[in-house]
C-alpha cells in the first residue's frame, strides 16, 4: 500500500483527531499577499479541511485538492455552505489549470509531493506577485516521559523506535523561491487514551501494519497510558510557516 494513499481509510477519524491551524498563520501571510473575494487560492493536499477553515474569512475563491476521495467527500459535505471553495479529487503533479494563483499553500502534506516536478509546477501557477506558503506540525515530544517509555512497545509490534520527528528547516525549493517568512511557535494538545489511540489510527505508519500487530500496539499503548499516565497522553507540537516569493 501506496503510505500517501492510507490517510483516506480512516477519513473520519482524520477529520476528528488531526490538529488544527493556528490564526498567525493567516495573519502571516496576509503581510505579504493580499486576499480578498478577488483573489485566487490553491491549496496542495487538503485533508479534510483542516487548514482550508483558516482562509474562509478572506473570501477568496479557494480551490482544495487531495488524492483522498473519502478525505474529499467530508470536504464537501463540511464546507457545502461556501460558494468559493471547491474540493477535487487530484494528485498534484497531475493538476492542470488555466489559472494564475495570487496564493499556494500546503499544510503538512506537501513533502508527499514528487519533486522536483511539484516545486516547477507551484512556480508556473503563481502570479508573479504571488506567495507560496508551506507550513507543517512536528510532533517533537521533547519533554514527555510517555514517548521513551512507549518506545519498547513499538520495537516489539512495529520492528523499530518511533523516533522523535526530525524537523526540516529547509522546507521551500530556495532556487525557485526567496523566503520572505520564516516562523514557528511551539504548543501542546493533551488526549485522552481513546482519542490518542484514535490519533493514532490516522498516521500512515500506523494504518499500514499488520491488523494484528496494530491491534496489540494499541492495546499495550492503552494499558501504559492507563496505568502509569492516568490516562492522559501530553503531546508537545511545532509548527513550522515558510513563506516565500517567485526569484
């Protein structure tokens, strides 16, 4: 099974447990590109429409696309009120448009993308003046107990350490793009042992096990977070925005 492909088998799931996006994100991009009802947006790889909300109030035309059919279905029935967005079912090196776009953003989905095939296209779509925003969630767990004494857990079910997330300060193709905007902020989200499991069931690593394997990584993962973490997991998250302009 394809990884970037798992996502849509648990699409209800993502549209419920996957974080959302901070305002400064819009607000960020809003010092660089103006956005309003006659502007043109691109989102890469919408999910279920996590970060798509955050562009709602700019009342541009909004164009999602996502290779999940399922993740798309929740799109349209989530955002059906909305006349300037539209959702399809596309895989970015295969999208074509005649439209210029005055915005193209990717929230933690574009280092699915083939390269550097998408870094051409996302520059050819661009207006001249246009801005090209990437910005993704680290799990970095730094501070919590729970991720080193889970850690056994998956060398016994998944075959390796689930390691802390390396983060890439290098998101943006910096030959096609000059970065105009480099910001992180760093928060944290508590679950409880049935919603982090459920977090779980969204990751690709995760959904591509073994149904056996996943079944007693859960289980085992239940029971530690139950008996020694009072059933609560902390989780420690940074969130990445690079904002950059046409060379």
């Amino acid at each position: 099974m394809d990884l970037n492909e798992t996502f849509t088998r648990n699409a209800r799931l993502y549209n419920e447990m996957r974080p959302k996006y901070d305002r400064s994100i819009l607000d960020n991009i809003k010092k660089y590109v103006k956005l309003d009802e006659t502007s043109e947006i691109l989102e890469i790889g919408c999910g279920t429409g996590q970060a798509t909300e955050l562009f709602i109030p700019t009342k541009a035309k909004i164009h999602c696309i996502d290779i999940g059919k399922e993740l798309i279905k929740i799109c349209n029935h989530k955002y059906s009120k909305y006349d300037n967005i539209e959702f399809e079912v596309f895989q970015y090196e295969e999208y074509q448009s005649q439209l210029k776009f005055d915005l193209v953003f990717s929230a933690t989905a574009y280092h699915w993308v083939k390269q550097p095939a998408s870094d051409k296209k996302t520059y050819e779509i661009l207006k001249d003046d246009g801005v090209f925003a990437l910005f993704r969630n680290y799990h970095i767990n730094k501070n919590s107990y729970f991720y080193e004494d889970s850690q056994s857990i998956y060398e016994e079910y998944m075959g390796k350490k689930r390691n802390i997330e390396s983060i890439n300060y290098g998101i943006m193709n910096k030959e096609l793009f000059s970065i105009v905007c480099d910001y992180e902020y760093y928060w944290d989200s508590y679950y409880s042992t049935e919603d982090y499991i459920s977090l779980l069931s969204t990751y690709s690593d995760h959904i591509a096990l073994e149904p056996d394997k996943r079944y007693y990584l859960f289980e085992k993962l239940s029971e530690l977070i139950n008996n020694k973490y009072h059933g609560k997991v902390h989780k420690e998250y940074l969130t990445k925005l690079e904002i950059g302009k046409k060379r």
